[in-house]
C-alpha cells in the first residue's frame, strides 16, 4: 500500500521561534503531507512584545501568497485576519492542518475547464 502525498509538490515556508517545535512541524509537513519544507527560526515572531507578526510584510511583497498563522493567542485573531492571515488555533490536529493546507495551496492552481465543458475565452 503506498501512502498518499496529497500536497506533493508545493513548497512550504515554516517560520518558528522554537527550535524543537520548527524541526518537529516541517518534518510532519514534509512526511505526512509530501510538501518541500523550507524552514526559518523567527526570534521576532514572538519576542513578548504582546504583538504576533502576522506575515503581512510577506504578504504584501508577495501578493497571492497564502499565509496560514497557527497561534494560541486569541485575542489578536481579528487582527490576522484583517490583514488576509489564515489563522490556525493550536491545539489542532494533523486533519485540520491539512485541511488548511489544502484550501490555501488550492488557491494557487490554476482554474482548469469542467472535462465536460470546452475552454471558452471571453
């Protein structure tokens, strides 16, 4: 039986400030999901400032880039998500990041005609 990847091919960027915790996370993604991790240490993203970065710079750099921010920190969801952040609330399971994953990396691909509907141009 051979394990499914559904998210081979895409390349995910893992920002953490814990060590353990960044080595952990890009190996599941890496593992489970079939992704190419690229992986980056981030003393900032939590330095007790009261603020979480929300990769906005990032985003506005990279428009189109999806950004997904697993965070247990509630009170600055709205926050994330004014900025066009995909929030995650940790604890969560491998399902519901996959889920995320998915719906995120989706939006990348580009939209294909129904095989029973012939590409039209407008």
């Amino acid at each position: 039986m051979t394990l499914s990847l559904p998210l081979r091919g895409f390349t995910v960027l893992v920002v953490e400030d814990d060590h353990l915790t960044l080595k952990a996370f890009s190996q599941v993604i890496a593992q489970v999901f079939g992704c190419t991790v690229l992986s980056a240490s981030s003393g900032e993203a939590h330095a007790g400032n009261g603020r979480l970065d929300t990769g906005a710079p990032r985003a506005r750099q990279l428009p189109g880039l999806p950004i997904v921010l697993t965070t247990g920190v509630y009170d600055q969801i709205e926050s994330v998500i004014s900025v066009g952040v995909v929030p995650l609330l940790k604890p969560f399971t491998r399902e519901q990041l996959e889920a995320v994953f998915e719906e995120q990396l989706c939006l990348l691909l580009p939209l294909q005609p129904a095989p029973d509907r012939p590409h039209s141009t407008m």
